[in-house]
C-alpha cells in the first residue's frame, strides 16, 4: 500500500503480456548494432554516447568480434568521470 501511495515503480509478480510466444532477438533489436571492443579509445566512445541514445552496448572481444558481454551507459559515464 505504501509503494502504491509513494508512487514507487515495481514490477508486478505476474507479466501482463503473454510470454508463451517465442520472440526472436531480430525482431526487437536494432539493425545496427552498436558495440564496443574490449578496448576502446576515449574519442570514440564520447562520440558513441553522443550521437545514440543506446543505454547498453555489447562488447566484443578486439580480435574476433565474439561476444564478451554488455556495458550500461550509466557504467561508461561513471568511468569517464573516474578517469578525468
């Protein structure tokens, strides 16, 4: 009753949409995938942030482009600012 009367956003115990159907990974993503290597050059990761409104980003290893894993937006803004 509290979480309801503070306005406090919470995701419901049961979906509300059926999750019986199998979705494809194509069908919500976009086209244009916007990774980033294992290590990245500074300028390009500010223009990166710049131009999208991406919150996650996968990252691929630098030799073979295999997946490694995904970094938030909020986590390369905090680094960022960590490293100036």
């Amino acid at each position: 009753m509290l979480i309801e009367l503070r306005a406090i956003p919470f995701v419901e115990l049961d979906p509300h949409y059926n999750y019986e159907k199998k979705i494809k990974a194509k069908e919500i993503m976009t086209k244009d995938v916007i990774t980033f290597k294992e290590v990245e050059k500074l300028s390009v990761i500010l223009k990166i942030l710049e131009s999208t409104t991406h919150n996650g980003f996968p990252v691929v290893t630098n030799e073979k482009n295999l997946f490694n894993g995904v970094i938030l937006r909020n986590h390369l803004v905090v680094l960022i600012k960590k490293a100036n």
